[in-house]
C-alpha cells in the first residue's frame, strides 16, 4: 500500500514526527486501511541505514527485513484464531527488558488489539505507563471503542479512515468497471481483501447479479419470484449468499431518500435475520419479495 497516496494526511504527519524525532513509545490506530503499513513503516524508521530526506529509504537490509517480518527486534503479534493470550503478551513484555538485537531500538506491533484478554492488556498496561528508551508499541484495532479505557488513555490514538477514492481508481487500473469498483471500494475493509476480491469472477459476477436484482425490487417486476429462483443457483455458496445481503443492502442504501427502497432494505434485513437463523437462502428470498 502506498501511504502516501491512500494516507497522505497521516502520512505527512507522521513524516514530519520522524524528522523532528518526536515518535512517541505508544500508538493506537484505529481502522484498518493502512494502519499495519504505517506501523512497519515507522517501524523502518527506527533502523533504516540510509534514510532519504529523514524517512526510511525501503531498501537497505534492515527495512527489507523488517518488510517481510524477518528482523529480530520488530516483533508483530497476531490473535490465535479469536484471542491474543495472556501468556503472549507476558511472554512480549519479558522482552522488553532485554537489549536489542541489531539496533539500539525496539519495536512491538500488535495487530487486532481489542482481541487481547482483559489480563493481557492489563499486563501490557504497565509498560505504557512505565515507558523504557527506545521501546515502540503500535496497538491495531479496527475499532478503538474495544480497547480497554485505561491503555487508550495513555497512547496516542490516530484514526486510519477507509479511503475510497484511492481504492475506486486502484481498482479501476486493475481493469474493473466503475460500478464495480464503487461496490468493492464500499465492501472492502482494506487494499488486500479489494485487490483479493477484484481477482474473483465470482465476486464480480454476484456483484452484476444484485445489481439488476435491486433494479428489478425498486420497479417491482412481475417475475421476481423467478429471479429469487435464479439467484438461488447461482449463489449456492454460503459465502456467495452472505455477499449478496451484504452487496443488496448496499445497493439499497443508495437509494435510502426513495421511499420504496428504503421499505425493501427493511425487508432485506428481516430476511436476513431469518437467513441467519438456518431459514434456508432461496426461503428467505421468497418472504422478501412475496412481503
């Protein structure tokens, strides 16, 4: 990802602290898009040999090394499956008494921070109060509102915001129509899962589905029992039937100052309530368009 590009406020910001020398040892972000780029990337800046105008030149072994999560005093942590454990952040707090391996600095990501179990942020917390020299933690969350109040208190918290703009044209280079790349602009939560989900013909192909699904709900054909029918074939898939909820509510959104859609994505999520609630797809499908 190109943070000067899809982050070109926090990236100037964060390029003017790296200047003056004024990174702080503790940051939350929250939002994903481009959130874990800003972390590694400053995380460069801690190492980086031969840094250009200030900031990290990419290239030298250190910021290589640090890119791929090959560099030994930059540590990223991740949840196993739904948590981050106690005994792992225990584990990363031992080593914040130990030197450094390579540099004078040290460096501790941690990814999905609102995952943690309330004793490991606990134990955590005592670090952030207690900050030792050239320790740096970045906590990652998609949503601040999920981290424990007293470590969001004592970080500095930087809001990551989706931008859209910046995926629309990506995702039009990669060959997408515009329409297509305003819903996936919409849909994705970051440039990986865009890029990801632009690849799948699937994806693309239940995009252009809903599409003319929504157009048929708003003019109310008479044949739309029938293109529940053909829906439902052709979203077999659990996780295809997911992003037609997902891609018709979106679509009716659009249209949110329309009386008639806005009556329909009603419907569409008592729909999808009874779809959750193991009513099979094409059944929930027939209650919506027969309501």
């Amino acid at each position: 990802m190109k943070l000067a590009e899809c982050q070109r406020k926090l990236f100037e910001e964060f390029s003017q602290i790296i200047r003056e020398n004024r990174l702080s040892h503790a940051y939350l972000f929250s939002g994903d898009f481009g959130s874990l780029d800003m972390a590694i990337w400053l995380a460069q800046s801690r190492f980086c040999l031969t840094p250009e105008d200030g900031l990290p030149c990419s290239h030298c072994r250190p910021c290589r090394l640090i890119a791929q999560g090959d560099f030994s005093d930059v540590k990223l942590v991740e949840p196993q499956g739904q948590i981050i454990k106690t005994d792992i952040i225990r584990q990363l707090t031992r080593e914040f008494s130990q030197s450094s391996f390579e540099g004078h600095a040290q460096v501790f990501i941690i990814r999905d921070a609102d995952k943690m179990h309330v004793n490991a942020a606990n134990s955590l917390l005592k670090f952030i109060e207690e900050p030792q020299s050239q320790i740096y933690i970045f906590l990652l969350t998609a949503d601040d509102s999920r981290i424990l109040p007293t470590i969001k208190s004592r970080a500095q918290l930087f809001y990551f915001p989706k931008n859209k703009a910046y995926l629309e044209d990506l995702l039009q280079r990669e060959g997408l129509l515009l329409t297509q790349a305003k819903v996936l602009a919409d849909f994705a939560k970051d440039e990986t899962q865009a890029l990801s989900l632009s690849k799948d013909k699937k994806v693309l192909d239940v995009i252009d589905i809903v599409e003319r699904f929504e157009q048929s709900l708003l003019a109310n054909h008479d044949l739309l029992y029938l293109d529940v029918a053909k829906l439902a074939v052709q979203c077999s898939e659990k996780s295809e039937q997911e992003m037609v909820w997902a891609f018709l509510t979106y679509q009716l959104g659009k249209e949110i100052q329309n009386p008639q859609a806005r009556r329909w994505l009603d419907l569409v999520f008592k729909a999808r309530e009874m779809w959750l609630a193991n009513v099979s797809f094409q059944n929930a499908m027939e209650y919506l368009v027969l309501s």
